[in-house]
C-alpha cells in the first residue's frame, strides 16, 4: 500500500507540473536580472583606505586625481615619501591616531609589492630579494586600488620601483602630537615612532625582535642628531609637543581677548570706535538728567491728583 501511494502522489505531482507548464505555455522561467556590481559608498575603514590609495596612485603617475567632497575630513591619508637624491619612494598610509593605525607600503626591486605593519608576519628583508609580495590585507588593498585608479601595474612599478643599491634614509612626518619616520634601512622601508621617554618602536616583520635597537632606529636616531628628543622640530618630548602645538595655534585677536577677559570691558578703549560724538548735544535733545527729572515730576503730580 505504501508502494502504491507513493506511486500515486508521484504521478499527481507529474500532472500538477504538466498543467503548470500548460498554463505557461511551456516556456522556460525568465532569466534573473544582471546583479548590479556597481561600487558601493565607503561604509568601512578598508573602503576609506582603497579610495585613498587609488587617488594616491594616480598622483604617483601624473594622472589627475579627485576624491569626494564631505562634511567631515577622512580619517585615512595616503601620501608618497621619498628621497630626492636616491628616488627612493614609498607610500604611508595612516587611518587613525595609533601606532598600529600607519603602514608602509613599496615596490621591490623585483616588482613585489612590499608592507611594512604591525598585523605583518612575513620578513620582508627575505621578500625584498624576490619577486614574491606580501599577503597581508594592505598589499591586497593596493592590488585593488590599482584595477579601480585604472592605472597599468607596469607603469605604477616603473615609477615606484626601487633601486637594488638605494641609499639609507629617513624623513618625518608631524600629525599633531605624533611623528612618525619614514625610514630605508637594507632595501626595507619600516616606520619608526619615539615616544615622550625617547624609547623607539620599528614595525617592520623582520625587526620584531630588535624593534627598539634595530638598523632603522639608528639611522632615525642619526637624523635627530645629538638633541634627538628635545629637538624643536621633530622632538617627542612632552615640553617640545606643547612648544608646537602653541606655535601652531593662530594668535588671538582683539574680539577673542575680550571675550576671555574676566573683566568684559578690558581692552574696549584701544578699539576703534565707530561713533562719532561732538563736544555739545545736538539741538531739541534734552540731556539724560533733565528727562529723567521732568518724569518724576510728573509722577508726583498724577499722584497728587
């Protein structure tokens, strides 16, 4: 019997489909519309990053580049360092205000693409000598900067690629109360962060054991010179952070001091006036006092009657 019902049900449902496909007229189910694989709005970190990069990417190969007007500035900047005597070049992308927010990234002299961060494992001294690239999510940011900047990989290589010989050097950069150096030590780049105690921290992979005596905290420390964290430009001391940010602030005008004064009327008598007053009242104008003697008299005669 249950042989028999199931055989039963089977041939229902057949039916069912032959009448559906009657109804239909036989034709097959219409096709699914083309998904839409336009870009979608920068909603996360990674999409600030990859917009940046691909606007830095067409300044790096004289390529006109625009980013999209807002109300609030965005938290992540891309911009290239280099050498003007080496042509050593990198790109140092920053999407906040900690050490673990900053990365570098380069091109080898073998056409890799190279990453200098904190979330990196790999020794980038050894990928340098290669043609292999980091897979970390930065260089995979870059990759797609890259097809979205329509920007020939050939050409981008050609303009960063660095020398297999390049020199060592270092160059900083103040974001506010933070300098962060750029610095090439052994055909890597890595930056390198001092803190308000004069203690060093180096990102590259292959410096985590050294970070804070490694080869490019030396040549940043050769570029400080003897003052290194008292220096007025470039110093991590909490006196010489201040002393810049102080020099940074625009001075305050006259309006501003007013308002700030406790006393609302200090300072008021070295603006410049804009009323012109004579020695005597005009005529048919009848001085304060007297007005204000004539109403109390006649206050005193309505109450008298």
């Amino acid at each position: 019997m249950a042989g028999k019902t199931s055989a039963n049900h089977l041939g229902a449902a057949a039916g069912d489909d032959e009448v559906d496909g009657e109804e239909d007229g036989g034709q097959p189910p219409a096709p699914r519309a083309p998904r839409d694989h336009a870009r979608r709005d920068p909603v996360l970190v990674e999409d600030y990053v990859e917009e940046a990069l691909a606007a830095c990417i067409r300044r790096t190969c004289g390529l006109p580049s625009s980013r999209p007007m807002a109300k609030q500035v965005s938290a992540v900047t891309a911009r290239v360092v280099g050498d003007k005597n080496s042509r050593s070049r990198a790109i140092v992308v920053r999407q906040g205000a900690g050490k673990r927010d900053s990365f570098i990234l380069w091109v080898s002299s073998r056409d890799g693409f190279l990453c200098s961060c904190f979330g990196g494992h790999e020794n980038t001294l050894f990928l340098s000598v290669s043609s292999r690239s980091s897979t970390c999510k930065h260089t995979a940011a870059l990759r797609k900067a890259l097809l979205s900047s329509g920007v020939n990989a050939s050409t981008f290589c050609s303009r960063m690629r660095l020398r297999a010989d390049a020199e060592e050097f270092a160059v900083a950069e103040d974001y506010g109360s933070a300098v962060v150096w750029s610095v090439l030590y052994h055909s890597v780049f890595s930056l390198v962060t001092f803190s308000g105690a004069n203690a060093a921290t180096c990102i590259a992979p292959c410096c985590r054991r050294f970070r804070g005596r490694c080869g490019h905290v030396r040549v940043a420390r050769d570029r400080l010179g003897p003052d290194e964290n008292n220096d007025a430009k470039f110093g991590t001391a909490p006196a010489v952070v201040k002393a810049r940010a102080d020099a940074r602030r625009p001075p305050p005008v006259a309006y501003d001091k007013v308002l700030a004064s406790e006393e609302e009327d200090e300072g008021l008598e070295k603006l410049p006036s804009d009323t012109m007053r004579g020695a005597r009242p005009r005529g048919g104008v009848e001085p304060v006092g007297r007005l204000a003697r004539i109403g109390a008299a006649a206050r005193c005669c309505r109450h008298s009657w």
